[in-house]
C-alpha cells in the first residue's frame, strides 16, 4: 500500500464505531470479545471489532421489535428524507468510503469507488419509492364488497450480506427496509464489516432513529442469525450469499413462517456466437469475469464460444487479461487485487488445476505469484471440457474457462445445465437469435450484448438455486411490504 493511503486508511478506519449498534448505542459484545479484520494485500491486522453472540442478538432484535410499531407509522416523507441524506452524505464521503472498502477487501481503488456510487444510488432510488407505495381498490365480481388493498411493512427483518459487495449489498437491503417502514438487525460478514459501521454511522448521522437499525458482527454467524430466526420477533429474511447457508435460513425461517428474499449463488453462461462483434464481446466479457476480481455472483463462470471463432477470441482474451496490472487496490494503476482469504486462493488452485487434467490449455497466467496478500493472476483456459468441476462450481476467482460449442440447440442446453439460474449473458449481431436464445436461457437476469446487468432500477435476483425474490427497481420494495385488503360491504344509494 502507498504510505500516504495506508495513512490515511488507518486514520479513517480508527475513527470508525467497532462495537456492535444496538437500539442507537454502540457497545461491547457481553462477552467482551473482539475479532481481527485483515487486509487481503497484506495479510495484515487493520482492525478488532466487537464479536457478538447470542445474547446481543437478542438485544438487538429486541431492540428492532420496540422500534418497529413507531417507524412502521413514520410519514413516507421523513423516511425518504433519511435516505436521501444518506445519499448525500455517502457520495460526499465517496473517496474515503472507497478506501475503506479497498482495505478491507481487496478490490482497487477505482471499483470500490463504483461500488459506493452503486449502494448510493440504493439510497436514493428507495428514497424517491418512499413517497410512492401505491395500494388499489377494486369492486367484487358481483358489486357487492369495496376491496380496498393498502401496504403495510412486513416487520422487523433480518439482513444478511456477504464480504464481496462490502457496502452494495448492505444498502440494497436497508434501503428498500427505510422506504417500506421495517426495522432491521444487520450482520454483516465478519470479513468485511468495516463499510457497514461507516453506513450506520451516516444512516445515524442523517436522522435514522435508535433501533430501526441494528447491527451485529460475529466469527459465529449461527450464534447471531440463529436466535434471530428462532425469535419469533423477526418477520422477514433477506439474505446475500451462497445457496448451502441460504438453504439451511430457509429451514430456520419455515419455523415462524417468514417471508424470505435469498440472493444466492450463479453459475453464469456468457455465451458468444460466430456472427457477434468480437471486440465487443471481449471487452464484455472482461466485465463479466474481471468485476471484483471474478468475486461476484454475476461473473462469467462458463465461456461458450462457437467453433468458429474460439480461437480468436481465447487469444484475444488472454492478450487483455494479461495486461492486467495485478497488485494491492490503493496503489495507482492497480486493476486487480488479492482474493478475499487462503480458501479462496486454494479453491481457485484446484479448479485450475483439476480443469488442466481434464485436457484445459493455459493460455495465459495460472501460477500463483509468490509473495504476500492472497493474489492470483488472470487466468485464460482453453478447451476446457465441460466435465470440470468448474462448470459446476462457482470459481470466485480471475479465471476465464472457455468452452467451444457448434450449434444454437447445444449451448443452451450446456447453459441450462446447472443448478443455478442467476445471470446470463449473450453476444451476437442476430436481433432474433438474440431473442430467442434469451428466453431459453433458466436464468433471471439476461444480458444481451453487454457484459453488465446490476442496476439499482433494475430488477436483481434469480431463479432455481439462485434465489428467491428481486432486489432494486420498482418490485425491491413489494419484499418488505404486506397487502392488507379491507372488505367493505357496498349498497348503492336509493
Ligand atoms: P456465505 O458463506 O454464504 O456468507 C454469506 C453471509 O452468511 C455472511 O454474512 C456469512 O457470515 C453468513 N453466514 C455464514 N454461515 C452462516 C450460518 N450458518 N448462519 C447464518 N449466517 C451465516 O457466502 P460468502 O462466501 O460470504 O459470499 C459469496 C456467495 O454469495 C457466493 O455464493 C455468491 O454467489 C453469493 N452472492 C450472491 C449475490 C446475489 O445477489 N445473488 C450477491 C453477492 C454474492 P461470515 O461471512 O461472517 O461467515
Ligand atoms: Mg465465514
């Protein structure tokens, strides 16, 4: 790290709250432990945090339970208000956000600062839907009853979030619960909860009252989550992560019948046929595997390329991924960072390596660099079969498998092979192939000639084992409201 933002970094970080918030306070753990946050390009200590457990977690959802009947009643306006101060003060502070971000998870410089703009325009987007919560009166189909519907919030909710999108997948979440009238018990993961402190310290600084948000980190998430689930205070569940910790929540969310929003994994195809603008489709899918240095649910998992121009394409690939600049996030010029931890690194390792047994050709990077911080080169395999484990896994990681295939019939049915469904992504200069293949692809996001589909007014979530429920646009509100239809028995005058 550059001595003048190392500096910087660690002045900003010790100004931060490290403790757990809990009905507008910031305090100890009860049992008084503390945690390490560790940067990934050093391997390095840049923090303790409070580590919570049982017991706070039932203070918190305590806390959320009191708050919620007076929030739930709060004027749309104020709520949006609170929001859109919030996102002021975060783009105010856009920069120091970013580094923050950039120490704590690796990512560089210039992407941390996208992804404050991206969970920003969370905040403001729910601000403006606020003041919106629309309802509808119908009549019954033998005008007799007055069906009035109005919306109300569900309740308090549990939040979630993974280490990938340290402050995106937090405010995706806690927007839309301001703008609904929900409070919130938060836990961010423990590896990257740095950005979540600083937003509920300006969600606190822009007028959010004591309670509404709660927040609560833990090296043992099924001593927080747990209790929170088993409750019975707690109406809802949204959860980012992966599909084996979603699918073990939704068991512990049957128990009080909750309503879910689970975000989970991807598998996603990028497919590109012979007639596509090939500099196009590589700029694309240098997005769609190299944002957050492969560490995204979105990225480009499985490479499908036509016959006819795989070679090129692998080539032309390989040429950009290997220019990339590699190396710690706050240094200039940086395009990649370090992975996020050693699991990742060595996961990465043997997906590379069980695709080479399998016939895969290295077309460019492939050995770990030796030195410290968690980091892997960008990576290109050719000819990998489909029987690599990593067509069935997601890789996390700046590796770029690609497939050949001949025709239209056959990539789709390869795409669909898999149990997730979250993302796909599409090149070709046909208008009609581009159609059809988009609707035959299982997934609930399709990119059609682009490598990048997350768009706070879009509509974000996926189908089969990537998830239940949508996240942004107009719909990300409808998860954290209820219907409540009035019958009105209805007469007609004289
Ligand atoms: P993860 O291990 O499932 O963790 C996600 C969250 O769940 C973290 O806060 C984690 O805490 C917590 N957690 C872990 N075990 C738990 C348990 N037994 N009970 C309650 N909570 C528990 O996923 P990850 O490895 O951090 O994140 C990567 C995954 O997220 C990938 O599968 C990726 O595709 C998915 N993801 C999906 C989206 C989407 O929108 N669809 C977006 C981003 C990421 P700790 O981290 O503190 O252990
Ligand atoms: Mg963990």
């Amino acid at each position: 790290m550059t001595t003048g933002h190392a500096a910087k970094a660690h002045d900003l970080i010790a100004a931060l709250h490290t403790d757990l918030l809990i009905d507008g306070a910031w305090v100890e753990a009860e049992s008084g432990r503390r945690l390490d946050v560790v940067n990934p390009a050093t391997e390095q200590s840049i923090a303790s945090i409070a580590d919570g457990g049982e017991k706070d977690a039932l203070r918190a959802i305590e806390a959320a339970a009191r708050a919620q009947r007076d929030w739930g009643r709060t004027p749309p306006r104020e709520r949006s208000e609170i929001l859109r101060r919030a996102y002021d003060l975060v783009m105010a502070r856009q920069e120091d956000l970013a580094l923050i971000m950039t120490t704590e998870m690796g990512k560089p410089l210039r992407e941390a600062r996208g992804e404050v703009a991206y969970a920003a325009e969370f905040l403001r987007w729910f601000s403006e839907e606020a003041v919106r919560i629309g309802g509808d009166a119908t009549m019954s189909g033998d005008g007799g009853t007055r069906i009035i519907c109005t919306r109300e919030p569900v309740g308090p909710c549990v939040l979630v979030t993974p280490w990938n999108f340290p402050l995106a997948m937090g405010a995706r979440k806690i927007g839309p619960a301001i703008a609904a009238g929900c409070t919130m018990v938060f836990k961010p993961s423990e590896l990257t909860p740095l950005s979540s402190f600083a937003l509920a310290e300006i969600l606190t600084e822009a007028g959010l009252p004591a309670g509404v948000l709660n927040v609560v980190c833990t090296s043992d998430p099924g001593s927080v989550v747990g209790p929170w689930m088993s409750s019975g205070l707690a109406r809802k569940l949204t959860f980012t992560g992966s599909t084996a910790v979603g699918v073990k929540l939704l068991e512990q969310a049957a128990e009080h019948v909750m309503r879910t929003s689970m975000e989970l994994g991807g598998n996603a195809p990028f497919i590109v046929f012979d007639d596509a603008d090939l500099d196009d489709a590589v700029a694309g899918a240098m997005v769609a595997k190299m944002r957050n240095m492969g560490e995204a649910c979105t990225a480009a998992n499985r490479i499908f390329v036509q016959r006819g121009v795989a070679e090129e394409f692998s080539t032309r690939l390989a040429e950009r991924m290997g220019a990339l600049v590699v190396g710690d996030g706050t240094e200039d010029g940086v395009e990649v960072g370090p992975l996020v931890g050693t699991p990742a690194l060595d996961k990465v390792e043997e997906l590379v390596a069980d695709a080479i047994s399998r016939g895969a050709r290295v077309v460019v990077g492939g050995e770990r660099p030796d030195r410290p911080g968690y980091f892997y080169p960008p990576t290109v395999l050719a000819d990998v079969s489909p029987a690599s484990a990593l067509t069935s896994q997601e890789i996390f990681g700046p590796v770029a498998p690609v497939i050949t295939f001949d025709t239209e019939e056959e990539v789709v049915q390869m795409a669909n092979d898999t149990a997730w469904g979250l993302v796909g992504y599409l090149y070709t200069r046909d208008v009609e192939r581009g159609f059809r293949v988009s609707e035959a692809v299982e997934v609930g996001m399709m990119g059609l000639n682009t490598g990048l589909v997350s768009n706070p007014a879009a509509p974000f979530g996926g189908v089969k084992a990537s998830g239940l429920g949508r996240e942004g646009g107009r719909v990300g509100i409808e998860e954290f409201l209820e219907i409540k239809y009035l019958a009105v028995p209805r007469r007609t005058v004289g």
